[in-house]
C-alpha cells in the first residue's frame, strides 16, 4: 500500500496469534504457541516522499474489536 503524508488508513485483521490465545488463557498458554500462525498485524505501508532513516509519527485515532466474535480488530 502506498500512501500520501497525512492520508487515514484502515486496517482489518485477525488477532496476532491466529485466537490462540483467549480471555481465559494463562501465561503458560505462551509456551504452547503455534508461531506458524502468528503474522504482523498489517502492511507494508509507504508513505511517498518518506526517506530510509526518517523518523514518522503516527497517530492511531482508534482501535476496536468486532463485538460479535472478538477475533477482529479494527485500527484507525
């Protein structure tokens, strides 16, 4: 994806560890982690004119989950 300075993005996506993990999970559960299914959250992104070594602020204006299932989240 490749945006302007400034441009608002929307990113949909599955939790991290692919609903490995639930409320009810315990930190053992971490040691019984799958990593074949755990993936970034999204991108890449470029932002035009953005240079190797320059320093981007980012600003998340919102984050939620999908109330229905809670496997969802939403980032904006």
């Amino acid at each position: 994806m490749i945006i302007d300075n400034g441009d608002k993005v929307v990113f949909e996506t599955r939790e991290v560890s692919d609903n490995q993990f639930n409320f009810h999970s315990t930190t053992e559960a971490i040691s019984e982690l799958n990593w074949d299914y755990v993936y970034p959250l999204s991108g890449p992104v470029y932002i035009n004119g953005a240079e190797p070594g320059d320093t981007l602020a980012v600003e998340i204006l919102d984050l939620k989950t999908n109330a229905g299932d809670g496997r969802r989240f939403y980032l904006i």
